[in-house]
C-alpha cells in the first residue's frame, strides 16, 4: 500500500474563502491561492486521500517550516514528501537515516586534494533545498544533532567554517510510530526544530478502493513523474512575503500566548511548549489565513494550526501515559479551555 488519508482533519478548503462572502483583502492573495489549488491538483495526480496531511504540507511550505511525517509503513509518507518537492523547480535530495550513518555522510567532509595540498570541503546531501530525511529515528543521536544548525539557522559549520543553506530550505522527515527495535528518541531540542508533526492513518475503504483502481490502470499513475513543477524559488518567496503581511490583532496574540502558557501549568503535562511554539502558531495562522484568501487571523485559524504545533513540543506525565491518553487529547482539552476571542 502507498497511499492514506490523514487523520489529521484539513483546513477547509481556499475555495470557501471570505471572498466568496463579498470580502477583499487589502493584500493581494489571488496568485497565492491559485498556486496552493494548482500544487494541491498537482499531488492529488498520484496521491489518494491524504488531504489534511497535503493541506499542512502546504502550509508548513509557505511558512518556512520543516515538518515532522510519523505513521505505520507503506502510508506514502515518502511518496508525498517527493511530491511537494516536484512542486516547487528547486532541489530535492533524500537521505536514508540507519544506525551507522555518520554527521559527515549529512552534512559533507573536508577532503584532502594532493594538487593544491590543502583540504577541500565537499557537501553532503543536506546542501539542497527540499530535504528528505527517511525515517530520522533510526539514526543516532551524534547524526540526529547534525540536523540542529540547519534546521534552526540555516547554515553548516564543518572544520570551524559556516558554510549557508541557500533557500529555500526545508527538512521533511518521516518516522514508523510502531517499529522501535533498532530506533532512537528524537531529543525534545529536535522535536521544537519541526514546526508542524503530522500524523498519518490507514485510508477509508473508498481511498482504497481509488488506489487499487488507479494501480490496476497502470503504474504509470502512480509515479511521480506526473507531478509538474507549480512555483519557482522566487515565486515562493513571494507568497511568503504574502503571508508575512497577513494581519494578526492582538487580542488573538494573546489567544496563541494563553495556549502555549496554559501547556506550561497543565497537571496532565510535564513538558510544556516554548516560545518558538507560540511562534509557530502565529505564522501557521497566517498561512492558513492567507490560503483562505483572508489577510487576517480568525481564532478559527490558531484552533486548525495550535494542534500540529504543539502534539511533539508536549510530554504527558507517566499517569496520565499510564491512563492511556494521548498529546492530541490534552492539546484539544487544553484549546477548549481557553476562551475564545470575539
């Protein structure tokens, strides 16, 4: 199987935006969409379902994020990764995490040139800009730490000299959530790197139906070579710029800081999220806003975003582990408990 449908639920759809309710935004969000819908049509070419987890996918692209993928094998998790590189004309490299992989097989090596006598520094898959990280837990955490000045600065420092990233840059790793023979806990200062963790379930019957049909078609489409280029480097960061101009009033400031304060205090809890949370959510609703043709946040856009954000960033105590709950359900209880501004 490669496919599934996310059980994360999508944001609602661009379509029904406040446009269609005689709304027009003071910032121009048209292009913005019609890119979104074309990558979105792009994808749904080889993917069936899946589409909270393309929505996100989207949105954590327009954010400058880097994403967090886990579910059970053969969900497409790699396949929709790929995929939204081929979206955008830019780099694509992939690594395969394993235990013996070491910082420098990721990052690159100084090598040692017997023409000039001096040592010359050759790069390693992480000088792209749409990286793939193939089940991320199955590296050490020596190799897993190598990822930490990229994610977070954007640059490589090997041998005492930095070496940049060029943007775009964005990691999306993928990890099994069953498999834990052979695999290592992604340190908490990792977790808070990844702006958004999707979780990704089996698909409805109907999906699955869809994919055996479109298999039994022709494997032709299933690949991924279906999926033509949508956006430029440069046609990206415009709509980046974009979202960064969509208004936040600080009432909902406030709403985001209560959220991610309130996981801080919560009995449930013994990790709560940082601020780089708080910051997440800001910039997720903004993309989600902006996706939705709105140059402004709604409450309802931190409540689609908050989730994603904050499922990896929190630590349940051992009782509440022990009762059976999970991160997404205290999140929600947490989010109901705010009051929400009007």
């Amino acid at each position: 199987m490669t496919h599934s449908e996310d059980q994360d639920q999508p944001a609602p759809s661009p379509m029904e935006t406040a446009n269609d309710a005689g709304f027009t935004p003071t910032v121009p969000l048209t292009e913005l969409q019609q890119a979104v819908e074309r990558m979105r049509q792009e994808v749904r070419k080889v993917i069936v379902g899946q589409e909270g987890s393309i929505d996100l996918l989207l949105t954590a692209l327009l954010s400058d994020g880097h994403v967090l993928i886990e579910g059970a094998p053969g969900l497409a998790k790699t396949l929709t990764a790929k995929l939204l590189a081929r979206c955008v004309r830019t780099g694509f490299s992939r690594v395969q995490f394993t235990p013996d992989l070491m910082p420098s097989d990721l990052i690159g090596t100084s090598v040692f040139d017997p023409r000039t006598t001096a040592f010359e520094f050759r790069p390693g898959p992480i000088f792209s800009n749409i990286v793939l990280v193939d089940e991320i837990n199955r590296a050490p955490a020596k190799t897993q730490s190598a990822l930490f000045e990229a994610m977070e600065e954007r640059q490589v420092t090997v041998d005492g000299r930095t070496y940049p990233l060029a943007p775009p840059f964005m990691i999306v790793a993928t990890q099994n959530p069953i498999e834990q023979e052979g695999t290592y806990r992604l340190p908490e200062a990792q977790l808070d790197r990844f702006f958004f963790k999707l979780n990704v379930d089996y698909p409805s019957l109907d999906d699955e139906i869809a994919i055996l049909t479109r298999a039994q078609q022709g494997k032709e489409l299933l690949s991924a070579e279906n999926v033509q280029p949508v956006l430029s480097p440069e046609e990206l960061e415009r709509s980046r710029a974009l979202v960064r101009q969509v208004r936040c009033e600080d009432r909902l400031l406030r709403y985001i800081a209560a959220i991610v304060d309130r996981t801080r205090h919560d009995g449930s809890l013994m990790l709560g999220a940082s601020p780089r949370a708080s910051l997440a959510i800001l910039t997720g609703a903004r993309a989600n806003a902006a996706i939705m043709g709105r140059d402004f946040v709604t409450p309802e856009d931190v409540q689609a975003i908050a989730p994603h954000v904050l499922r990896h960033r929190v630590q349940l105590t051992p009782e509440r582990e022990m009762e059976g709950l999970t991160p997404d359900q205290v999140v929600q209880l947490l989010i109901k408990q705010i009051e929400v501004p009007r």
